[in-house]
C-alpha cells in the first residue's frame, strides 16, 4: 500500500490520530513519524532552560522561548520538526506561543539528544534548520554532558563541557548558563 503524502495541514489536522496522540510525532517530508517519548533526563534538562531562559526573559524582556513547537521547515514534501525549545528574537512578542505549527524563523533551536532516533538524525535536522534560517542551534547531549554550539555562516562548531559557559552570544545578549546546570535534578525530584 502505497501511503499518501501530508501536508503540514493535513499532519496538524490528523496529529492527534497518531500513536501517543501524536505528542512525539514529526512531518518528515510528507510521512508522519513517531519517535519513542523522551526519558526524564529529557524532561529535567527542558526544565533547566526554561528557568534559565525565564531570568533572562524578565531582566532584559529579550525574545522567548517556545516549547515543543512544530517548526515548518520544508515545503514540497512539507518536513515539521519539533525541537525541545525554539527561541524567538523578532515579530510580536509571544505571537508564537499559541501555534501548534509556525512557518517563523526562531533565532535560536535547541535539540536534546536523548534517544538514539534524536541522535542518528541530528545532522541532517541541523542541515534542515540551516536552511531554513535559524542563526544558531544548541545541541544538548546529556550522555556525554556537553553541548555543542552550531551558528549559521559557517563559523566551526563549537563543543561546551559542564565547566563552559553556554552563551547567547549576539543572539541573546547577556546570556549565559553552565553547561552542567542543565542536567541537574531539580530538588523535590531527587528524594
């Protein structure tokens, strides 16, 4: 059986369908693909940047952040992907946040390489998102407790142990969070 082709519309329509509800599905050129769910790991680390991504957001109203928001990053067969966290700098402040799916540009992606499905597809989802026009990617790896910092242009890579500094750079000014922070357990979860 020869399965048709979605659209990002179709996908966005027929998500929930999916198994999971569609909650780890992806659009990957025309063909709906589940992913298994993501560990706990996952979940902390999310946690971790959304605190640190909060602070940053009240003390210099810089962006936001998005989390688990499709990104409709090819057309034609149409590919949506949904990184752990997307980072807005432009357009109406928030405008983002209420979308299932967005066709805008994020200044920043950040992937979690949690799963080995996440991992064997990182590079071409890194390729992808080039394309598509996002300046940097931060891709998280909490097996090896580091991070590498991907910017546009083709400057090198960059690769953060736990003692670095993950920084914003020019695209987030001001800033910046251990790299180990990220993988710590938050208090009530450790007992």
């Amino acid at each position: 059986m020869v399965q048709r082709v979605m659209t990002a519309d179709d996908f966005v329509e027929q998500r929930s369908e999916l198994p999971d509800a569609g909650q780890w599905a992806e659009l990957i050129r025309g063909v709906p693909v589940a992913f298994p769910p993501p560990d706990l790991e996952h979940g902390n680390i999310v946690l971790n940047l959304s605190k640190a991504f909060s602070e940053y957001v009240h003390r210099t109203l810089i962006g936001y952040a998005c989390f688990d928001l499709g990104l409709h990053v090819e057309r034609r067969p149409d590919t949506v992907f949904f990184p752990a966290v997307s980072y807005f700098t432009s357009g109406e402040r928030f405008s983002e946040m209420d979308k299932e799916v967005t066709e805008s540009v994020p200044a920043i992606v950040i992937e979690l390489l949690t799963t080995n499905e996440r991992r064997r597809s990182i590079s071409e989802r890194t390729g992808v998102f080039q394309r598509h026009g996002v300046e940097t990617i931060w891709l998280i790896d909490p097996s090896q407790r580091i991070a590498h910092v991907i910017r546009k242009g083709g400057a090198a890579p960059r690769r953060l142990s736990e003692t670095d500094l993950l920084t914003g750079d020019n695209v987030l000014p001001g800033f910046s969070v251990e790299v180990g922070s990220l993988f710590a357990v938050p208090d009530w979860a450790a007992d």
